[in-house]
C-alpha cells in the first residue's frame, strides 16, 4: 500500500526515490489486473492494456499527454464509482482543471493526503498521477475485503541422478552415513592391519624379513587378477550427486558459455568485418552524394535565404501595418457611433418638430387663458364695482356724520 509519507520532499528522501514511481506502477498495475480492469474499463471504451510503466514519467519513456490524462480520468471515475461512491465518468472534451478538481476532492473524501497542486495530474504521468490510483485502488480493496496472504513458494525438487541397479553400488551420501554411524572411541581391534592382510594373501611373503635381499616378483596370474579387478571395480565406484547450487557448477557452465561465445564470434566476426566495410562503404557513398547536392543546390539555398529574409522584412512591415490599421479601426468605431447618437437625436428632433400635436396643445391652452383671463376680467370688475360702493357708502355715512356733528351755538346757549 502506497503511504502518504512517502509525499515528502526531495531532499528528504533518497537518491532511488526518483525511480519509485515505477514500483508504484507495476504494483499498480497488478492491483488492476485483480479487479480485471481489462473487462471493466478497456474493452468498454475500446482501449488498449496498459503498460508496466504507463503512468510513470521518464525522458527514456514515450509520453502522450492527452491519451495519458484521459485513460487516467476513466480509471480514477471508474475506482471512485466500484469504491461506493456516484462520479460522472468524464469526457474527453471536458474542462481537464474541473475534472482533476473533483478527482481529488472525492480523494479527500476518502481520507488521502493530497499536498500537491491539482496542475500536476493534468499531464497524465507521473509520481502523483500513480499515488491518486494506487490510493484509490486501496480504497476499491478495501470496500470488497480484499486481503493480502503471505505467498506460498514451491519447493523445489532436486532431480535424482540414475543410479545403477547393483546393491554393491556406494554413494557418496551413503560412506557419510557410515562414517557418522560409526563410534568415536572405537577401539584399536577394529582397525585393519595391513600387514596381517598381507601376510595371509602370501604367506611366503610374511617369512621374509621387511626388506628382501632380491627383487620381489609377483606369482599371481594375470586372469585371475584381472576377474579380480572386474569383481571389485563395482564396490569401488563412488557417485556424487549433482548440485545445482554448487559453484562449481556454475563456473563450468561459464566456461562453456565462453567457449561457445568465442566460437560463434569467429563465424560472425567475418560477417561483422564484411558488414562493417559495406557500412563504411555506403556512408561515403551518401558523404559524397551529399556534398554533391549541395554543390548543385548552392544557389537555390542562397535564393531561398534571400527569400525567407524578405519574407520576414515583409511580416515584419504586415505587422506595424496591422497595428495602425487596428488603431484607426479603433477609432472609426468610435466617430461611428458618436453618429449615430447625433443621428438619433436629429430624428427625435426633426419628429417633435414635425408633429403638429403641440401646436394643438399649445392653441388650446391659449383658448383655455384667454377664457380664464375673461372670467378674471370679470371677477375683477365685480369686486372693483363692489369695492366702489363701499367706499361710496363710507363716504356717505362720513358727510352724515359730519353734519351730524356741525350743530349751531344759538342754539345751543338757548337751552
């Protein structure tokens, strides 16, 4: 299970945790293949299986970032939905900052470390591409109770050498088992004495001293020592079972591999010779071709120069040419549509004096002041008329009153 410490920096890890991605991807990989994936996803969207290092970035690697990224978004949907959670299978024409925004927010959801900005799942590989699926892969397990198990390795059977049939046949396992069978503190009995064995072989031989006056000859016959020798040779052959393990083994296998590496490479080396100079041959053969086209094609390469420099004086020159005519449209955008708010307010202009609806209204309100300014004639005389016999009637009772008052002095000293 891929740890989320291992999200580290760099510079915290070791110089192999570059080429950890890769074990992550074949681990991947095989955790795929236990949910068969090859039915669920590939043969569904008609793709192809992927490879042992697929999501894993390297510059030694072939890269498609777009095919990359889009079998990563239907593989992360496809975990996401088998570990129990709804996610709409992206397309492949969707927004990639949308897609990879709800990627790892439904990775959040199940509890995963996401310290990385979204930017580096968009380009389909690489050591976070393979953390996102390997999480949610776990997650998959998890949900269907998936479990590892300790593997069990086979034994591995060491093949028996044939052996002859014959029972006085030794082993070299079997002389060990005497050996150890055998006491430590034997006696001295139990030892041979070779020269009691030599002296019942031939008596003759035990009655003369240890070292004879003449030379020894032998009276055994020649046949009956050589039925001897046929009699015993059985009893006397040791078989030692091959090891497969054995170094030795081994070392001989290498000089039969070097003996046959030096044999083939004396047939190829003439082979290799004869290729070489065909080789040699040929690249001079292009080297000279090649000096003579462009021998041929000088002046045509010095016309295509002057071209392509003309080219770009000319692109250069479209390019101003292009900027001040995008200036001056600019600016007839704007004269234009200052005319046509002038324009408008000439039309509202010319409509409201050519309507003769205002006229009317306008006579209408004169006949309307000028029967207004009648009845205020009017009221107007009424209350000057009314004003004026007040006063009149003021004045009438003032000269009564004055009269009034103006009484003789006779006749008052008469009373």
């Amino acid at each position: 299970m891929a740890d989320d410490s291992r999200r580290g920096d760099d510079d915290e890890r070791g110089p192999g945790a570059v080429y950890q991605m890769f074990m992550v991807m074949e681990d991947l990989l095989d955790k795929l293949k236990l949910l068969d994936y090859e039915e669920e996803v590939l043969s569904k969207h008609n793709m192809k299986a992927l490879s042992r290092h697929y999501f894993a970035s390297c510059a030694y690697t072939p890269s498609n970032p777009g095919e990359q990224f889009y079998m990563f978004t239907i593989i992360a949907s496809w975990l996401i939905n088998e570990a129990g959670r709804p996610f709409e299978q992206p397309q492949e024409y969707d927004d990639p900052n949308a897609t990879v925004s709800n990627i790892l927010s439904e990775l959040r959801a199940f509890g995963g470390l996401v310290d990385f900005p979204p930017s580096k799942l968009k380009a389909g590989s690489g050591e976070h591409v393979c953390y996102v699926l390997d999480r949610l892969i776990e997650e998959v397990l998890k949900k269907r109770g998936f479990v590892w198990k300790r593997p069990n390795y086979p034994t591995e059977e060491m093949e028996e050498e044939s052996v002859m049939e014959d029972d006085a046949e030794l082993t070299l396992s079997k002389v060990e088992d005497e050996m150890t069978d055998e006491p430590d503190d034997f006696e001295e009995d139990n030892v041979m004495d070779l020269e009691a064995l030599k002296s019942r072989t031939n008596p003759s031989v035990a009655s003369l001293s240890s070292k004879p006056d003449d030379i020894l000859e032998s009276n055994t016959d020649a046949a009956e020592w050589n039925l001897e020798v046929e009699r015993v040779l059985p009893q006397l052959k040791v078989t030692i079972r091959t090891d497969n393990k054995d170094w030795r083994i081994h070392v001989d296998q290498m000089h039969q591999h070097r003996d046959g590496i030096k044999s083939s490479l004396k047939e190829t080396q003439g082979y290799l010779d004869k290729l070489q100079e065909e080789i040699g041959k040929t690249l001079e053969k292009v080297g000279s071709r090649e000096k003579y086209i462009n021998n041929q094609l000088e002046h045509l390469i010095q016309e295509y120069r002057s071209a392509q420099s003309k080219l770009s004086e000319a692109k250069e020159r479209y390019q101003q040419g292009s900027g001040g005519v995008t200036e001056r449209t600019r600016e007839l955008a704007e004269i234009t549509e200052e005319l046509d708010k002038v324009k408008q307010e000439m039309e509202e202009k010319g409509s409201s004096m050519s309507d003769g609806a205002p006229v009317v209204k306008i006579k209408q309100s004169l006949t309307k002041l000028k029967q207004e300014i009648v009845q205020m004639d009017i009221r107007i005389g009424v209350v000057e008329h009314t004003l004026l016999q007040a006063k009149l009637k003021e004045k009438s009772n003032m000269t009564r009153d004055m009269h009034a008052t103006n009484i003789p002095e006779p006749a008052i000293g008469a009373y």
